[in-house]
C-alpha cells in the first residue's frame, strides 16, 4: 500500500497528539481520518497543556512543533501539485 506524504505526516500528527495527550491525561478524539478543523482544535487543547509556561515540559512542546510543522508542510504540498494539474 503505497501512503502519500499527506497520509504520512497525518499519521505522525495524530500519533504525536495521541502520546502527549495520554502523558498529560488529556481526552481528544482525532484520528487518521479526522478532519483538518478537528485536529487544529486538538493541536490547540494540547499546546497549552505542554507549553513550559503552563507546566509543560520544553522538549514536549518542541516535539508537537516539529509535528504540527511536518503535517502543514505536507498539506501545503498536497495543495501545490495539486494546483499544477
């Protein structure tokens, strides 16, 4: 089954979303198929819970950066072929 870089970087996302929820006991209901709205609001909820000024730890929150950096990354080049056909 051959995965488009979207799809990769979706699945890392919700994958880093899921472990840091679970390690600051915190529910969100995303997954692979969720959509782009959802897990905004799932970024959010999170980045709060670990940013090291309320609590977090810094490695945390750089950690759900580079994610969240990865995933809009892809989207953006999804878009871009996209455009071009």
């Amino acid at each position: 089954m051959v995965h488009s870089a979207r799809d990769v970087a979706v699945r890392a996302f919700v994958h880093i979303l899921l472990l840091l929820a679970k390690r600051y006991e915190l529910v969100l209901a995303v997954n692979r198929e969720s959509s782009a709205e959802e897990l905004r609001r799932a970024y959010r909820k999170l980045s709060l819970k670990t940013h090291p000024d309320k609590g977090g730890k810094q490695s945390d929150q750089q950690k759900l950066q580079k994610a969240k950096d990865s995933w809009e990354k892809a989207v953006i080049r999804v878009c871009d072929q996209s455009q071009l056909t």
